[in-house]
C-alpha cells in the first residue's frame, strides 16, 4: 500500500459571482487554474440572505458540465432545455452545457442557511459541440453507505460497492461527502490514474498525518490509498476524483473551449443568440 500525501494546499479565496453572491474559490485561482479534468470549485455557505439573494441570474455556459450540491437550502433552476429543477438540502444536480446553455440559479428563501458547492468538470473535445443534458436527484435518491464511524454519500462514481446517481463516462468522477465522527477514520484504494482533491468544510482532518483544515483544498499525490482521520470536533469533507483528458484548455469566463478561435466562436454566438442549439429532456428524481 501506497498512502497519497498532500501535494498542493490551495487556501479558497473570496469572490463575487451572480447578481453579487459571495463564494469561496479554490480551483480557478491563481494557485490552481486547473486540476484536469476540473475546472473550478466554489463553496457557497451563508445564513445572511443579503449575501446570497440576488442568486444567479441568467448566464451562458458552453463546452463544460456544472455539477451542483446543495448541502442546506432552496435553489431553483431554469435553463433553455425548458427545464425546471427544485434543487433542495442533499439533492445533487449535473447539467452537461456542451454545445450552449443559459441557465438561472435563484434562490427560493428569504432567510436561513444556503449552502453547497459548484463543480465546473472539462467535456472532452468530441463532447464539447453535442447535445445538452441535466439530471437532478433530491437527498432521498443519494446512496449512503455507514461503516466505522463514517457515514458516505455516494453522488457520483462508487464507493464500497454501491454506485452513485451520476455517472460521467469521459472523466469516470467520484464524488463522496464523507462525514466522520470523533474519533473515526477513512480509507479508500485510490490509485493516481484519477486527480484527487479533498475539501473540508465542517471541522478537520489528517490525510496522511497532515492537517487538513476548512476553506483549503487538498490536492493529493501519487499513490494507490487515501486515508484521512477525523479531528477533534469530527469533520466532513467533499473527495472528488476524475480522470483528466489531457486536452488543451483555453477558459474564457463560460465558455471553456480547446482553442482561442473556438471561443471567439462561443463569444460570437452568444451575441448573436446562437449559443443554445438544441434542447434536451430532464433526467433524475
């Protein structure tokens, strides 16, 4: 057995997106433009609706998939696909923008905690000009698997056994929320073919025997084992792991493409409203 350690701590930093929401952003930073086949993550988590009302207003995306987990609150989504998602505590929700999306994110609350984290995930250049899709699942629909302390929410990929609700063939994701009590640890053969990242977001951690705290992301080395244990107030944290593509990447702000005249392309359509070709049906519960 061979333990990944830490090889890069990446500190989140604070920026405004949206209509003036606040988020803490590791990946698509200075310190971390990318983590391949990753593009960016941002953890949301605020009780003070003043920072979180204005929400997400209609905005394009093109060549990537925004992978959403809502952890507390009420945010609905409406996208040009004409879906409609009611995206609650637990629920998860993956739409793949591919060829052009305009999508909303607004929040359905006034006061109260709303909290989770967006994924942006590459599409290979073969996946980039397809269709559309959108999934979205509620909490009831996330498998868990409980053992030794630890409790396991499987969202996408597998995790001892049973499989999580999404599946991404190109970048074989696995997406875990690992809560563990005091005291407890977790282990998982990981092997490197995947880039790994680790986020906590309630208490802290060791991975490997170093300290992993809130707001800092964790990106692992070579290896074939994870093990984290939990600190002394217990903790949760997010491990995501795909496989990358290898593909050039030239981002844009929405639009993440393999080339700068593919995205003076997405610029191009989206001014000249272009940008969505097709629509696709809703899948999940």
């Amino acid at each position: 057995m061979n333990t990944r350690r830490i090889r890069q701590l990446v500190p989140a930093f604070e920026v405004t997106e949206g209509a003036g929401v606040t988020v803490h952003r590791s990946i698509g930073t200075p310190a971390l433009r990318n983590l391949d086949p990753f593009l960016m993550l941002d953890h949301f988590g605020s009780d003070d609706p003043d920072e979180y009302i204005a929400g997400f207003p209609d905005h394009p995306h093109r060549g990537f998939i925004t992978f959403t987990y809502m952890l507390d609150g009420h945010m609905e989504h409406r996208d040009s696909m004409g879906n409609r998602g009611d995206l609650r505590a637990g629920g998860v929700q993956w739409m793949k923008a591919a060829s052009g999306v305009i999508h909303s994110e607004m929040p359905q609350q006034t006061d109260g905690l709303m909290r989770g984290f967006q994924l942006w995930v590459n599409l290979p250049a073969s996946e980039k000009m397809s269709d559309p899709a959108y999934q979205e699942f509620s909490a009831a629909a996330i498998p868990e698997v409980i053992r030794n302390g630890a409790r396991v929410r499987v969202l996408a990929g597998e995790f001892g056994g049973t499989r999580g609700v999404i599946d991404d063939p190109a970048t074989d994701v696995l997406y875990l929320d690992v809560a563990l009590a005091v005291g407890a640890d977790f282990s998982l053969p990981l092997d490197d073919a995947r880039n790994t990242f680790v986020y906590v977001f309630e208490g802290s951690a060791r991975l490997a025997g170093e300290a992993l705290t809130q707001h800092t992301l964790a990106v692992l080395g070579s290896g074939d084992t994870v093990e984290i244990a939990a600190g002394e107030a217990g903790a949760r944290f997010i491990l995501v792991a795909g496989r990358p593509l290898g593909e050039p990447v030239v981002q844009y702000g929405p639009f993440v493409m393999n080339s700068r005249e593919e995205i003076e392309q997405a610029v191009a359509d989206y001014r000249d409203g272009r940008l969505v070709r097709t629509r696709a049906a809703m899948t999940g519960h």
